[in-house]
C-alpha cells in the first residue's frame, strides 16, 4: 500500500479558495469560496510586479473592504501581507491602516470609527503571537481616554454581538480588572491582569451561569495530542488504488467545523486535487468526530472552524 504524505495545519476561520488571474474570486460572509450569488464579498488581484501583487478585496456594494499586498498568490482569505495594509468600512471610510513585514504586522496600527475619527493607535514589534501596545484611544466624541499608553479606556468589539471593555492601560499594557458588558449592560467578563498577563477571569452565559478561566482562548486539540492525532491520520488514511494507477497526485483541504461535545460538522472540500483524493481525504475527517477536545471562549465551550490538509504524494 503506497504511503500517504500528511500535512497537517489547523487554522481558525480559514478559506483556501482558488487563485483566478483572470476574474474575480467570490466569498461567503464566512470567508469561503462561492458562487457569485452566493457572495458577501469579492476579490480582484493584479500584478504590480514580478514580486508584488496587489489585493483588492471589495463588498458586492463595490465599496471596498481591503487593499494590500503579497509576494506570494493569495490561495486562501488571510493572505500574507508584505506593506500597507488598508481595510475598510462598508460605505463609511477606512477602518484601519497598518504596515506589514513577512507577514507580520509592524510599527504603528491606527483604527478609527466609522466616519474617519481615529479610534486606537497600536504599536506592533513584528513578531509572532504579538499582544501589541496600546499607545493611544479615543472615545467616540473624540476625548482622549488613553495618552501615551496610559488612561482608562472604553473599547469596543463586535463578533456575534458588540461587547464593551472598560479598563485601565498603565504604559501600554492591561492593568487590573478588566469588564466586558453587552450593549444591554448586562455582564459578560470579569478579567484581572497584572503587568499586562491574565491572572484569571470569569465570564457568564445568558443564563448567568458562571465559567472560570486563565486563558481567553483555547484551541480545539486531539485526544491525546498532536502526535496520536498523526498516528490516526497515518493509519486511517490510504492511497486510492485508482489514483495510484493514473499517477494522480495533489493536496486536498478539508475544512470542518468542531461542536461545543466535540463532534464534527459542516465538513467541505476547500480545494480539491481530484475526486478520489477528495473523497479519502474526507473520509478521514469524518473518522476523527468526538476524537477533539472543544475549544473555549472565555472558559465556554464555542464552535470552531478548522482546516486539514492532506498532501496525496507518489
């Protein structure tokens, strides 16, 4: 039985459609590959060089969401960015502006409100799994809540709905206790920092229900761990004899959505090599329901959406 080549990275929120020169790429509200019809937003690229392309990604009003820049084809949604990053409002102007390096955001971010007021000035060194320093934030009438990295700030942050922060930066960094609340005013968390690290927290769900934690986020993880998860994928997974016999090769990425009990949902072919690769490569992914520890949120288990690719070599 020929061997199977696996290459595993398990990404939250990612698409990997498919490179189109010549027209537009189309994207759902959930950033994945789709029909025109279908479509939240769209993206054209052109080349600016034999290095550089330009990203321009759009609403389907015409209004830009995006610009910026990469060296290398945009395959999937969160392209890496090299330069000016620009990202936009829906008709009311720009939302950020930022400069990137291998990828990496660097030096200052500016956010503003919708209409152009600026919101937040970050400062960023250009390194991995960077928490940025806050250096300035304003409210939405424009007062200065934070000066020079230090003030008490009013922050806001819409997902599934707007929650609001309230708490003290000292020297760019979060200080002491931390409250976020929903538009209603009603409790969402309660987190204490010192010298900018979490020391613990809280949060309540919409029965009041309380949940404790020390990490804001944590990533779904394989029973037992990375490397049991290799050894499953390894012996699960085999090589089509059909694909063998017509020399086909290819890397198929399946995405798939982990539930709050650890099954697994909405599983799709993201980019496919070829029909019989496609169909193994999602056979293995449905083998692997209930075999995930959940992901949480605040110490609340939440849905995530994760990617595996599986590179088919000969």
């Amino acid at each position: 039985m020929q061997k199977v080549l696996l290459s595993l990275i398990l990404l939250f929120s990612l698409t990997v459609p498919t490179f189109c020169q010549d027209g537009a790429i189309f994207f759902n509200s959930d950033f994945e590959e789709c029909e025109q019809a279908e479509a939240s937003y769209f993206r054209i690229v052109i080349t600016q060089s034999q290095e550089m392309l330009k990203v321009n990604d759009f609403y389907m009003s015409g209004e830009k969401y995006a610009v910026g820049y990469s060296r290398a084809f945009p395959l999937i949604w969160k392209y890496k960015n090299e330069g000016r990053f620009l990202k936009y409002f829906d008709g009311q102007g720009l939302k950020e502006s930022s400069v990137y390096s291998n990828g990496l955001p660097i030096g200052i971010k500016q956010v503003f409100f919708p209409g152009g007021k600026l919101y937040m000035k970050l400062k960023y060194l250009g390194v991995e799994s960077e928490v940025p320093l806050v250096l300035e934030v304003y409210a939405v009438n424009g007062d200065s809540l934070v000066v020079e990295g230090n003030g008490f700030a009013v922050e806001r942050e819409t997902r599934d709905t707007l929650i609001i922060s309230k708490g003290l930066y000292k020297d760019g960094i979060k200080e002491g206790e931390w409250i976020g609340e929903y538009q209603s005013g009603k409790t969402y968390f309660k987190d204490l920092y010192e010298n900018g690290q979490l020391i613990e927290g809280k949060s309540f769900n919409d029965e009041g229900k309380e949940f404790n934690y020390t990490q804001i986020f944590v990533a779904p993880e394989f029973k037992g761990g990375e490397n049991k998860m290799y050894r499953f994928l390894a012996e699960k997974v085999y090589y089509p004899r059909k694909a063998i016999k017509d020399n086909i090769q290819g890397s198929v990425v399946i995405k798939f959505q982990i539930e709050t009990d650890g099954s697994i949902s909405r599983t799709k072919v993201m980019k496919g090599a070829h029909e019989t690769l496609d169909t193994e490569a999602m056979k293995v992914v449905e083998k692997m329901s209930d075999k995930f520890n959940v992901g949480y949120v605040r110490g609340q288990p939440t849905r995530c959406l994760m990617t595996l690719p599986v590179l088919f070599v000969l």
